[in-house]
C-alpha cells in the first residue's frame, strides 16, 4: 500500500477495479466530491498511477475473487483512513461464448470476478460500515443482466446476478446500508477497446458491438457513468436503496435493440 493520511475526509470508499476505466473515473469523481478513496486493482502499475493523481487516494493491489485479499482490503481502509462508508463494486472482466462455447475454467473466471468479488467485498466492507453507524454499496452491474446480444453467456449470467444480489442486500442490511447498482449500456473503457481488438481477430465472428448503438449515438464515457455512481453513493439518493439505474444512452429502449 502506499501512503496513509493523517487527516482523512469525512467519508472513505473503496474503489475495486480502480485502476482504469469506469473504476478510475470513480475514483476521480469520489475524491472531486471530497470522499478519501482506497483504490483495489490487479493492476499495480495503472493503480498507482491512478491513486497519485488523486486528491486524497491510496492504491492496495488485490484480486477480488480471493477471500483473504478482500478482507485485507477492508482492513487496510480503516487502517488508513480510519473508517469505511462507502463501496464501489467495479472490478469486472468480460468473455465471450455461448454456454457451448464457453470453457468451464472460463465461466468459472467471469463469476468469480464479476459476482463472487461483490459477494467478497461486501462481506467484509459492509462490517466496517455497520461498525461506522452505515454506508452505501454501489454495484456496477450492465444493462446486460437484463439484455443479452449472442455469445455473452457467462458476463450477462454474472450481471443478472449482481443486479440480484444488490436487491438482496439491500433488503438485508437497511436502513444502516444503502445498496444500488448502476447498469451502463456500451462505455469507452479500455476493457471495450480490448474486447473489439479480441473480437476483429477471430475470424468469422461478427463483431459484438453491432447493433449497439443507442439513441444517444454515441457510447458512454467513464466520467458520465461514475456520475451516477457518485450520485447513489450520494446524501442526495439517501431514500434509493435496491435500485437498478440504468445508463445507456436509451440503449434498452430500443426494441429489439440488443
């Protein structure tokens, strides 16, 4: 880890998959809004990068599919900072393939970052809320838990389930803990970029991002989507707990658009 302050602001997060894309934009808008941030990533390199450039943030690597690197997580926020309010559920990886194409190890992977990491995070961040008088959790889930294109078999089961658990917490933990998700259409992420690149070079399979392009004409960026984030996370969505806020530039109001 590196760093600590003396003097931490008046509320803490903790940013998984901070490192770049919506996770980093997060981070910035967090801290912008006076929230210390405790950015989680596998990614050493773009972490610290990210957590430098931060107002008041500080950069823990770790792999959220591991009990042990979560609870370390939120034992070194409140070692830091002192306290723990707020979580942001971001750390996501995507795969393609239908259910027959997808390898087992493969299925296992999308789950396990993209669903169990919540599941683990929340397990020991939410303690630390309770312990603070309460918090808020904010899942970044994708209109892809309640739409599929072909071949995402594994990333929109994971999806679903985040949207799932996020109303299952939110039963279970209010009024001391707030939980939302927020549920992005098509964002300029690194991890888009990276998928296109995968896709162009797999002969035969046409492109994923055909026939995703909502009202709005355009993809997201990462700092509209951590707006929203920020937002829920917010005293402004004090009375929004279970909620599903979809940010797709209307992409699902299209019908037959996914």
């Amino acid at each position: 880890m590196v760093g600590a302050f003396i003097n931490p602001s008046e509320r803490v997060a903790v940013v998984t998959g901070g490192a770049k894309g919506i996770g980093a934009a997060t981070a910035s808008a967090l801290t912008a809004d006076g929230v210390s941030v405790l950015i989680v990533d596998r990614d050493t390199t773009e972490g610290e990068k990210t957590a430098a450039n931060l107002t008041e943030g500080l950069f823990v690597r770790g792999d959220v599919s591991s009990a042990s690197d979560a609870e370390r997580v939120a034992t070194e926020c409140v070692r830091a900072f002192g306290r723990l309010d707020i979580l942001v559920n971001c750390a996501g990886i995507q795969r393609y393939g239908s259910v027959v194409e997808t390898p087992e190890a493969e299925w296992d992977e999308v789950l396990a970052v993209n669903l169990k990491g919540m599941f683990l995070l929340s397990k020991f961040c939410v303690p630390k809320m309770l312990e603070g008088g309460g918090g808020t959790v904010v899942n970044v889930a994708s209109v892809q838990g309640f739409a599929a294109q072909k071949g995402v078999a594994a990333y929109s089961a994971s999806k679903g389930g985040a949207i799932a658990l996020t109303r299952a917490m939110a039963v279970d933990f209010a009024p001391s803990v707030r939980v939302n998700c927020v549920c992005p259409g098509v964002v300029d992420t690194p991890m888009l970029r990276e998928a296109a690149a995968m896709l162009a070079d797999m002969p035969g399979r046409p492109s994923r991002q055909s026939g995703m392009q909502p009202p709005m004409r355009r993809v997201a960026r990462p700092e509209e989507i951590a707006s929203a984030i920020v937002f829920l996370a917010g005293p402004h969505a004090s009375f929004i707990t279970g909620a599903a806020l979809v940010v797709d530039g209307g992409l699902l109001s299209i019908l037959g658009g996914t």
